[in-house]
C-alpha cells in the first residue's frame, strides 16, 4: 500500500522545485504557488536560505502545501533537511546511504536515477519513487522504453517538462512531474510578478487535472 505521501504526489502530479530565487521572494514565491493548486513544493539546498525556507514554509503553510528538500547530495544534507522539517527528499543522484537514513526516519526519498540500473538499485534501496533525471535530454520515449520492464517502480520525471508535454509526459508513465523554471519562473519572480506566477501554476493544474478549477 503507498504511503498517504504517495497517494497525494499521485493525485497531484506535480512537484513545483524552488532553486537558486532570493529568500525575501521566497514567501511571496511559496503562496502564489499555493494560490495556483500547486501542493508539493521542493526546496532546492543549493538555494541561499534553503534550511529556513524550508522550516518557515513548513510552518506557515501546513495542510496546504508538502514541503521537501532538493538536490540533496549525501547524508549530512539529509540530517539537515529532515532537522528544517522536510517532509521528503529529493536528489539528482543516487546514494544509498540517504535512502537508508530516511528509511529509518520514515522520511520519503525520490532519488536521481537514469539507467535501469539505477533504478532498480535505488527502489531495492527502499525509495518509493524514483526521479527519472534529464527528461529533457533523455525524451519522453526513453520514459516509455524503461516502464515497460519497470512499471513497478513510482518515477517522477524531471527535467524539459513544460505545459506543451506534461500530458505526454505523464501519459508515457510517470507518476509526477518535477517542474523548475518552466513554473517557477526567474524573470517573473525578480520582476515581482506573483500574479502571473498563480496564473502559471494554476494553468499547470489545470492541465493535468483535466481543468480542475481552484
């Protein structure tokens, strides 16, 4: 049975991921995301501020918002994200030590894989869901090629994803979608323009929610 973690990513489909925009734009950032449908929201560690946008989002929008931790490289940073309140983990590689370790805290971990291989390795690992990482480089048939042996294991597929593709993303197999600055646009964030950030986010779920209305 997946966990009620698996079963939200599944209903929603989509994981809006937060990198490298400045810590005073991030609140305004985190509520016009919210204001648009999205629910998962990954915080990169690689963004200035990340462990207390991650704290403070936790904070300020539970029940609305899950609020996780990217690009987490090795278990240090995995302590790091789970003490901020990450409810889970993401990275663009695979290391099986952060997977044991959020395993033992019952914290979920979506690992970067791209071969078979890794996949296996990282579900055998115990990660419920893997992450599929370059999708715009890999394409959307490679998705479709490794489900078919694979379909078994939940993928997130990241990288490339825009609103043209998202439906075919999707219906090649994976489970979500990680969205950056296809969503989360830098411009649109430094020029103050949340509205057109909602606008964004809700035209996303709308499309994968078969227009569901906000």
């Amino acid at each position: 049975m997946p966990s009620e973690l698996m079963q939200s990513l599944s209903r929603e489909k989509i994981v809006a991921i937060i990198r490298g925009i400045s810590a005073e734009s991030g609140n305004n950032t985190a509520k016009a995301l919210a204001d648009g449908g999205i629910v998962f929201l990954e915080v990169t560690l690689n963004t200035d501020g990340a462990l207390d946008m991650i704290s403070r989002f936790r904070a300020d929008y539970e029940g609305r918002l899950r609020i996780g931790a990217g690009t987490v490289l090795d278990l240090g940073q995995a302590k790091e994200a789970v003490a901020a309140g990450a409810e889970y983990i993401i990275s663009p590689n695979l290391d099986e030590e952060v997977i044991y370790y959020g395993v033992e805290q019952g914290i979920e971990v979506w690992p970067g894989t791209m071969t078979p291989t890794e996949i296996v390795r990282a579900y055998k690992a115990g990660a419920s869901a893997v992450k599929v990482f370059p999708m715009g480089s890999l394409g959307i048939n490679y998705l479709k090629e490794i489900r078919a042996p694979l379909n078994h294991i939940p993928m997130v597929a990241t990288g490339g994803v825009n609103l043209q593709n998202i439906n075919s993303v999707l219906d090649a197999g994976a489970v979500a979608v990680g969205l950056g600055g296809n969503l989360i646009d830098k411009q649109l964030v430094k020029d103050g323009k949340f509205e057109e950030l909602r606008n964004l986010a809700q035209a996303f779920v709308s499309e994968v929610q078969g227009a569901k209305t906000i």
